[in-house]
C-alpha cells in the first residue's frame, strides 16, 4: 500500500504543481487586449459565485441550517463585514440553527 | 500602478484563509482517514497538493486501486480552474516578483489565496505574496492532521457547522465588488444561473463538478468581458 501510494501522490501532486505553475511561469508579458483582461476581471467572481451557489445549500446537515447560513453570510459581507467574521458567525448560524432542529 | 507591498498586509489577510482551511482540511481528513488513507499519508497528500476538490476525488480512486491516468484526469479535470486562475494572477503581479518567486507563488496558488490576491487595489507584490501564502498551508495540514486523528470523537454537529465556512469566506469576497458594481453584479448573477443549470439538470449533472466550474465562469467572464469590458483603471464601468 505504501509504496504504491507514493507512486499516486507523486502523480497527483505533480499534475497539480504543473496545472499552476505553467501558466504563472510562462505568461510574463502584461495583456493589453481590452477583453481578455475584461475576462480575466470577472473570472475570480465568476469562479467563486460557481463554487458557492448551490453547493452552499448542501454543505451542512440540514438544508434549512444552510439557508440561514447564506442569508447570515449575506447581510454580513454586504454591510462589508470582514472574511473571518462572515464564516464565523455563519458557522454559529448553522451551530444554532441544528441545536433547535435537534433539540426543540 | 499601486504595488502592494506590505508583507504584515499579506499574513493579516491571509489568516482567515489559514482558519477557513483548518475546517475544510478537517473535513478532509476525517473522509480520507474513514476511506482507508492512514493519518501519514492524508497530512503528506495535504502538504503536496493543497487543493480541496482534487484530494476530495482522489481519495476513492486510491482506495479502489484504480490506475493512474485515471488519478491524473480526475485531477486535471478538476484542478484546470488553477490554470486560469494563474493565467489571472499572472497580469496582477508587482514589478517586486522575480522568477523564482512565480515557482514558489504556483504552488499555494488555491481558490482563495487567488480571490484574496486578486480582490487588492493595483498589483501585488513579492512580500505580500509571501505573507499572504505563509499561513494557509499550515492551516490545511494541521487541520488534516486533526481531522484525520479525532474526527470521529468531534460531534456531527461541529463539523457540520464549519461545513459552511468556506462558503461564507466567498461571499464575504465576491459581495463588495458585486454591491458597487453593476456590471460585476450581472455576471454574478449568470454564474448562479449557469451553475443552477448544470447543478439541477440531470444530464448537465453527469459532468465532471471541475469542468462544471470551468465552463460557467468561461461562459459568464466571456459574455461581460464583450458586454461591459473594463476600463483603463481596471474597474468594471457602471454604464454597461
């Protein structure tokens, strides 16, 4: 099992390594194509909003404990909360929020 | 253009990058440790990689045997995200960031060391980058290491809660510019969209959640960059 999961790992974190490294390594020159960077602006948004919704609603236990995360995360982050408070007091939201389902 | 610079800047915003991962990392642990990986090699496999979806998906693949172009696919599939991302990064860079540092920056270059990057004013530079990528790795492996040592002597119900974590982090990332920003705001409207779609329609779900991510951002980046492109101060113009 060992050694054949070094054989995986090495596999599995050079690809990775390569996937990141490549484009950071190679790409030196500033773009000055208006649209392309006008992509490469909205991507980091793009890729985040993609990961967040839906997958937000089915990363607790209970669906409802995660919709009252999302909503605390979301009037936080728009009253410019910083990032630790947001997923903190989100987190608290979820704990609170599956202490009643459970316990009432 | 504005370099930042601030290396105190860059470990202070990377914190909760660090504190986020200690939850997700966690996670991690406690599902590899239950799949068969022991303690050693899911901290190893945390270290190496430091990538959440991509140890997620190689871990039944481990425990099945199953072979390595198999691993490697899951993984580009995956983890091709990263490349636009570093693509992305690669235009924010500060004149301080010399060759060897684009080696070192790759590979801490996640999801959110890339959103907390790119979120700053103008461009970064080699002492924030260094701050800013110092503490989410130990985050990461040291969460691993718990999650995969007292995982299952922590109730469901903590974990369940810090399942969220990450996701609130986004938000807290993606809502500012979305507030102030119109044109931002409508491509974060589309991704929901488009993920909805690929989320809730049973062929569109067959794909692969790597390329989901990919396609929908390309799509929704593509349409606003044509759309509303961004002006020569780089910022999203609210006439769009």
């Amino acid at each position: 099992m060992m050694h054949s999961f070094l054989i995986y790992l090495i596999a599995m974190a050079g690809i990775t390594y390569l996937i990141r490294m490549l484009p950071l390594v190679l790409v030196k020159k500033k773009i000055k194509n208006k649209y392309i960077l006008s992509f490469l602006y909205y991507i980091p948004y793009a890729v985040l909003t993609v990961m967040t919704i839906p997958a937000i609603f089915y990363s607790t236990s209970y669906k409802l404990s995660a919709i009252v995360g999302f909503v605390i995360a979301f009037i936080l982050a728009y009253i410019n909360k910083s990032l630790v408070t947001v997923a903190a007091l989100s987190c608290v939201g979820v704990f609170v929020t599956e202490l009643l389902l459970k316990f009432v | 253009m504005r370099e930042q610079t601030s290396f105190v800047k860059g470990i202070k915003d990377g914190l909760p990058i660090c504190f986020g991962y200690l939850s997700i990392s966690f996670a991690f642990g406690i599902y590899a440790c239950a799949n068969g990986l022991s303690i050693l090699q899911a901290v190893v496999m945390s270290i190496t990689n430091l990538t959440s979806a991509g140890q997620l998906a190689s871990v039944p693949i481990i425990a099945a045997g199953g072979t390595i172009a198999e691993l490697l696919i899951s993984q580009i599939v995956i983890n091709l995200r990263y490349a636009l991302m570093s693509v992305s990064l690669s235009q924010k860079l500060g004149k301080s960031v010399r060759m060897l540092d684009r080696f070192v920056i790759a590979f801490a270059n996640t999801d959110e060391v890339f959103a907390v990057a790119s979120s700053q004013e103008g461009t970064v530079g080699r002492n924030y980058l260094y701050g800013l990528i110092l503490t989410p790795p130990i985050g990461w492996t040291l969460g691993t290491l718990l999650g995969a040592a007292a995982g299952a002597v922590l109730p469901e119900i903590l974990v369940s809660a810090l399942g969220i974590a990450i996701y609130g982090m986004f938000i807290a990332i993606v809502m500012p510019k979305a507030k102030t920003e119109r044109p931002t705001a409508l491509c974060v409207g589309l991704s929901i969209v488009l993920s909805c779609l690929f989320y809730y329609i049973p062929v569109l779900r067959t794909i692969p959640s790597g390329f989901t991510i990919i396609i929908c951002a390309v799509i929704a980046s593509g349409v606003f960059a044509f759309l509303a492109p961004i002006n020569i101060n780089g910022e999203a113009q609210n006439d769009a």
